[in-house]
C-alpha cells in the first residue's frame, strides 16, 4: 500500500518542479480519496497552469464554497477566475457580463497583483462602453503609487504607457466624463511632467475639461499648440474644430474638420466627424455639402452593418426638401469623392497657417534667462519659467547683454520652418 504522506509529498514536488500532468494525477486521485483541502488547491493550481479552464472554473467553485477561508485555495481560484474567465471576454462580450465577473472576483479579496488585473479589465471595457460611473467607481480599488512607472513594450520592443499613467489616463477621463472637470485639471497639472511620452494625451485631457467648463480660450489654445506640430492626429484637429464652433467661428471650424477628414484614411473611425461636417455645414448654408457628408457617413455605416441614427435620416431628408433628391450619390465610394473634392477646394495649408497664427496675440511682459548657446550663431534662446524657450535673434538683444541676464520681452508668433511647427520669437528685449 502506497504511504498517503509520500504520495502529497511527490505531488508537491512535482508541481513545484512545473511537472503540472504528473502532479495532476496524483493530485486527482488524492482529492478524490480524502477530499483534503491542500489537495483541493493543488489539483486546482495544475488545472490552471495546464490551461484546462473547463474542468477547472466549474472545479474553482466547487473548491470556494467548500474551503471559503483558506487562503492558498482562494488565491488559486482568484487566479483560476482571471485567467479562464475574465481573461476570455472578448471587447464584444456585454459590459455587465464582464462587470459581474469581474464583482464575483473582487469578492474574494484578491492581493495587488490580481486586484489590478481585474480593475484595469474592467476600466478598459467601461471606457470603451461609456459606463464612466463604472470608471470612477473602479478606479479608486487602485493606489496609483503601488503602479509600476516601467513602460510595457510591444512584440517590437517600442515603449508604450506605463500602470501608472494608465491609471492617471482613466482617472482623468472619468473626472470630465462623469465627475468634476476642475479636479481633473489640477490632476494633470500634477503629473504631466512625470510622463513626457504621454504628455499630449494629458494636454489633450485638459483641453477637453477645459472645453467642458466653457472655458473655450484656453481649451484653444492648448489644442492650438498640439495642432501646430508636424501631422497632427485627425481626432486633435476634430476635437480643436469643435472648440472653435463652439466659440462661434464656423467657417474656421469647418476647414479644421475638413482637414481632419483628409488626414486620415480610415473611414468607419470618422463616422461622428462626417456628421458633425454635414450639420455645420447646414448651419452655413452649404446644403450640398451637408447632404454629400451625411449620405457619407450613412454609406459607411450600412456597409459595417451599424444602425444608422433617426437625425441622420431626419436631416438628409429635411435637406432634400430644400436643395432636391437630385444628383444625390449613389455609392459610398461616389459620396466620398464629392466629399474629397470639397475638402480639396476649400482646403488650404497657408490657409490653415494663417488661421492657427494669426489668431495668437502677442505675449507681452514675459520675464526670462538669456541663453546664448553657440558663440558663432547669430541667434539664441530666451528660457522663461517652465519650460518654454522663445527665439530670439541676438542682434535684437539690448547691447552688452551677457549669457545667464534676466530679461523682459514680448512674443510674437512665428513659425519653424526647419521643424514645420508654429513657435514664438521674442521682441522688444530689456536688461530687468
């Protein structure tokens, strides 16, 4: 007769030597002569690790109802929950399947590691469905100092965001989404300088609460600086038309949008800014136009096989009762060259310059340090508190000016043409 102690003896052994299909058999029959609870765990934790999720999800329940106190065998089915449940939802699975799972988890009291797991499973899939009560109430489970500040890294080695500013991400979308605009300002304040990679995320965050709260000045001007770098993301250039409409300048929102529109080639992505060109487009009278984009973003949404909502509908038809059912496009890809070929006429990169410059006013009072840099360079720099820098070409500094002087000067607008981007270049410079 086998000795019992020898046999739990090797099933440890084995499984903790990562010899799962050995252990599991003698982990089976033990389980299933005494029915011991260190047994229970082990045959659990070889399940799990063989990735026989059947047998061990309907087992994990078996096992937590039995022994709800001992803590290896918690453990063993909080992760045995994770990774043959919650792990498998896919991004199409309802957001209260995942929700309850995710509840039944958290239930268990799971330790950081698989706390974290199951709260940031559940912050992506409530972001990506709207659910920002779910947000703000999940995201606080999580301490973001306990965060790794490690960027995780792709299959190509490229760095990307880090636990932390992951979680900084959820917080502050769900304190303009559902919460207090103003806090999430002062949030990002906080913290944009620890993540500089991820620095025209949080921009773009403030922007938006800004945009929220009224304050559309600011929100502009945030959005003006993210839009004046080399091939600014179309979604950047939607949200910033957004502001200037709201602001009132609808001619200046409508060429951003249609600059927005021609930078990307991803169709079904801009369904929202196709539509939000049709209506500003009605607003300014351009009823053909209008029409042309709203029957756009109809075609792509038949084609997906999206519902297309009722103001869509209502507003084509609203349109045909003023200009027509004529010449209307009878394919997607006839709406979208009518469309190309607004986007086209009206769109003008100097234009665009003009508009984003232009509408900048001089800075006036700046306080800063003289940094002349190379000796031979007939320019220099003037670093003002933070982190700006202004151009400033030394022939127009006072004269005996020194390398380290405090002054106080004005900005005006400019524009890098080495780095095609929009900057300012100082003027009127005293010695203070």
């Amino acid at each position: 007769m086998v000795n019992l102690a020898e046999q739990k003896q090797k099933a440890n052994q084995l499984r903790k030597a990562g010899e799962f299909e050995d252990s599991l058999q003698l982990y089976r029959s033990l389980w299933e002569g005494e029915g011991d609870k260190f047994d229970g765990a082990g045959l659990l934790h070889c399940l799990r690790k063989l990735g026989l999720f059947d047998e061990a999800v309907v087992f994990a329940n078996e096992l937590i109802d039995k022994y709800p106190d001992f803590d290896w065998c918690r453990r063993e089915v909080i992760w045995t929950l994770i990774s043959g449940q919650l792990n498998k939802l896919e991004e199409t699975e309802p957001f209260e399947k995942v929700l309850q799972t995710a509840q039944k988890i958290m239930d268990l009291k799971p330790d950081d590691l698989a706390k974290k797991k199951v709260v940031f499973k559940i912050l992506k899939s409530a972001k990506s469905s709207n659910h920002w009560k779910i947000v703000n109430e999940w995201v606080v489970n999580i301490d973001p100092a306990s965060l790794s500040t490690e960027p995780m890294t792709d299959s190509s080695g490229r760095e990307g965001w880090c636990d932390q500013s992951l979680w900084y991400n959820y917080r502050i979308n769900g304190l303009i989404q559902q919460g207090d605009p103003k806090e999430a300002i002062v949030l990002v304040d906080e913290i944009l300088e620890h993540f500089p990679k991820q620095r025209k995320f949080f921009l773009r965050l403030k922007a938006l609460a800004n945009h929220s709260l009224g304050n559309f000045p600011e929100s502009e001007k945030i959005y003006q600086d993210l839009c004046s770098r080399y091939k600014p993301d179309w979604w950047l250039l939607h949200e910033y038309a957004k502001v200037v409409r709201d602001i009132g300048r609808k001619e200046d929102a409508l060429k951003l949008m249609y600059r927005a529109a021609s930078s990307n080639q991803k169709l079904e992505s801009m369904v929202a800014l196709f539509v939000d060109i049709g209506m500003l487009c009605k607003t300014l009278e351009l009823y053909d136009d209008a029409k042309a984009h709203l029957i756009l973003c109809k075609y792509i949404r038949n084609e997906k096989g999206w519902s297309v909502p009722e103001s869509i509908t209502d507003t084509i038809n609203e349109l045909d009762k003023i200009i027509g059912n004529k010449d209307k496009p009878s394919s997607l890809k006839e709406a979208l060259s009518l469309c190309r070929t607004t986007w086209n006429h009206l769109l003008d990169k100097d234009n665009f310059k003009e508009l984003s410059i232009k509408r900048q006013k001089i800075k006036k009072g700046l306080v800063g340090k003289v940094s002349f840099g190379q000796q031979d360079r007939p320019y220099c720099f003037i670093n003002s508190e933070g982190t700006q820098s202004f151009f400033c070409h030394k022939s127009d500094l006072p004269p005996d000016t020194k390398d380290g002087n405090e002054v106080v000067f004005d900005a005006i607008p400019s524009f890098d043409k080495k780095k095609n981007k929009e900057s300012w270049k100082a003027s009127n410079v005293q010695v203070k």
